[in-house]
C-alpha cells in the first residue's frame, strides 16, 4: 500500500517523527544530534525518502524527542485507516 506513491511505512515513520521532534520543540539539527545521526539522514526520513532506516535509528531518534516506538505503531496504523 502507498500514500501518494510513498510505502504507508515510510509515510508513518516520516509523520511519526516529525511529530515528535515539533512536540519537543527541536529543530532538525538539534534532534539528528541528539541521535547521534546526519541531519540529512533525519530530513529523508521526516520526508518520507529513506529507505533501509533501521529500527535503531528509529529508537534513537524517538528517544531523542521523548517519544517510542508505540508512537510509530500508532502512526502507521492511522496512515493506513487514511489511506
């Protein structure tokens, strides 16, 4: 399944995200370092384009934010209701 040509995965992880880093009011930059990851790795994934982010990277940056892994599920799940 895909929303507008993006995998319903890769659109609920970008939505998840991004959610979660505006919640704890960090930019880009201040999140991806707090992650421990490049701030161009954070922006294809809150875009929707990365492909092959692990579940690692997933953890950190939502521990980052003050967020969890229950949030992507709940993501995904309300990006596959929509769509």
């Amino acid at each position: 399944m895909s929303v507008e040509g993006k995998s319903a995965a890769g659109e609920a992880l970008a939505t998840c995200v991004s959610s979660a880093r505006r919640a704890a009011h960090l930019s880009q930059e201040e999140l991806a370092r707090a992650a421990g990851i490049g701030t161009s790795t954070l922006r294809q994934i809150e875009s929707g384009n990365a492909t092959g982010t692990s579940i690692f990277t997933v953890f950190r940056l939502l521990s980052a934010a003050g967020s969890s892994l229950e949030a992507l599920d709940d993501a995904f799940v309300a990006t596959v209701a929509a769509g």
